[in-house]
C-alpha cells in the first residue's frame, strides 16, 4: 500500500494498522491502537501492536509529563499553549513518537516540525538541524529525550569545538578524519 503524498509516517503506518486490525480480533486484550517498532535491545527491532487504550493514555501521560515538568507548586503550570519542545524524539514507527504525536495534539510545537523531520531516520542528522535551528536563534522552552541525544545537544551547543575534537579522535583514518579537520580543528 502507497504512502499517500504528504502523509505522515505516523498517519501511514495508522492507516495500514487500522485496515489489518481486524486480523488482531480475539487476540488482543483491548481494540487495535496501534503499531510501534521497538528500538531492538536484543540486536532486532520488533513490532508490537498496542490497544487503543495504552494509544489514549501514552498521548495523555506525554502530556502529563510536560505538565509536570514545567510546574512549581501542585496544581500550577507554567506551561502555554505554543512552548516549544526541541524535537529529538525517534521518529514514527518507534513508540517514542507517540510522545511527539501527544505533545503536538496538546498545542506544544515541535522545534524542528514532525512535518520536518518526518523524513529523517539517522537521528545525527535529526540533531543536526535542532542545533542548527537553536543556533539560528529558535526560541526552546523545554527538551527531554534519551541521555546520549541530549548530551550531544547540550555539547554542541555550549562547547562545539570540545565535541568536534572528541568525534575526530574517535574516528578511522579516512577522508571524512580530513576534511573535520580542515573545518573545525
């Protein structure tokens, strides 16, 4: 089945979902929701099919999160509609974009857009544009992900040439050694 022009991965693998959840009658718990990749501890990415239920609460509790997060005092946000959140989520099939998906439903914007980034699977890439559009004077009002993509943000951004320093001692001999070191040593 095509990926209609403009559709979002999310949206696609939601439609492919919803046309083979019949299938999954009687076999799940809840109704179809729907279908997430994992990240493959064991060395090999799975799918897994989610209910519509753990759909519903996975949106909610993203935004539960953010909530809480930007939150003083019990019962208090300092939270608006249209903050930014820097987008260094994994990207749709992986269950991570759920939280993305529940952000932007909740009037969060996504710096880059999930519109933008929907594309890009090498998330060195992914990070490469969040630090170009913070560079460029985007405002963030919050981010959060897994420890080594935010320790690469954060890096980037305060002590770039440390990092570029780190990455070229850590690479093989070869032609992308040399140029990273034309450019930034």
């Amino acid at each position: 089945m095509p990926r209609n022009e403009g559709e979002l991965w999310w949206d696609y693998y939601h439609r492919i979902g919803r046309q083979v959840a019949p299938i999954l009658d009687g076999w799940m718990v809840d109704r179809y929701g729907f279908c997430a990749k994992t990240t493959g501890t064991t060395g090999k990415s799975k799918w897994f099919a989610h209910g519509a239920t753990f759909l519903s609460n996975a949106i909610t509790d993203s935004l539960s999160l953010v909530i809480l997060g930007t939150s003083d005092d019990w019962g208090a946000t300092k939270l608006k509609p249209g903050d930014t959140y820097l987008n260094i989520l994994a990207p749709a099939p992986y269950i991570a974009h759920v939280l993305a998906i529940g952000m932007a439903r909740g009037g969060i914007r996504l710096v880059p857009s999930v519109e933008l980034t929907d594309d890009i699977s090498d998330m060195r890439k992914k990070i490469g544009i969040c630090i170009k559009l913070v560079r460029r004077g985007e405002r963030i009002d919050m981010m959060g992900g897994i420890a080594p993509s935010l320790k690469i943000v954060c890096e980037s951004l305060i002590r770039p040439a440390e990092m570029y320093r780190d990455y070229y001692q850590s690479m093989n001999l070869g032609m992308a050694k040399f140029v990273l070191f034309l450019v930034y040593l």
